[in-house]
C-alpha cells in the first residue's frame, strides 16, 4: 500500500509531465483556427488532465480525476461509475471558461495597438 507521501511526490511527477504537455500545446496553438475556440480548448484540456480527486472514497490521497473516473468506470467499483470525478471536471472548467469571458471582456491584452501619433511623437523627440 502506498503512503501519503508516495501520492504526494507521484503528484508532483504527474504535475510535471503535464506542465511539460501544456507548453508544448502553447507553443502550437496557432496551428488552430479561431482565438477563442482555440483558448476555450487550451482550457478544457488543462482542466481535464490536472483536477485531482480523491482515489479512493474512503482515503484522503489525491489521484488525477480522468484516471479515477476511467478506472471506476471500467471496473464498477462504486455506483457513480464515470461521474464520481466529471463533475470537479465539469465545475473547473465551467470556472475557467467564466474567468476567461470576464478576462475577454475586459479587454486585456498584453499588445497594445500602436497609433501612429505616438510613432510620430517618439521621432520627433528625438
């Protein structure tokens, strides 16, 4: 049986290759179409593959929630099935996408567009 500190050091392995998943993904972002779907699917897998449950129901350790919700699903270990660990799923990324309208909406951006008076200016200064 594992202990408490093995979940913790596996989490932080598992935490890791998915830091390591997620750049790679954001550094071929734009090979897909639309800003927004583009972002909104960024979000989904993120949520997807880094929202923790508890693995068992009865233990406080941590496992990443796609696996529990697979490996229930597939062995019938509780009634819930699947949905013991798609509704964090569900509720993180329903968060997220919240979040990023909010941020969308308000505008920010790290490329301001430049005006032409402000290039003027700088080069009559000069």
């Amino acid at each position: 049986m594992y202990t408490v500190e093995n979940y913790h050091w596996g989490l932080v392995g598992y935490y890791f290759g998915c830091l390591l998943i997620m750049l790679y993904l954001w550094r071929f972002r734009a090979l897909i179409p639309g800003r927004h779907f583009r972002s909104l699917l960024l979000l989904l897998i993120a949520s997807v593959i880094l929202v923790p449950v508890t693995a068992y129901t009865d233990n406080s350790y941590l496992a990443p929630a796609w696996f529990v919700s697979l490996f229930e699903g597939f062995t019938e270990a509780t009634e819930e099935g699947y949905l013991r660990a798609a509704l964090p799923i569900a509720i993180v990324y329903a968060g997220s996408v919240i979040v990023y309208f909010i941020w969308a909406m308000l505008g920010f951006r790290r490329n301001k567009p430049v005006t032409e008076s402000s290039d003027t200016e700088e080069l009559a200064e000069e």
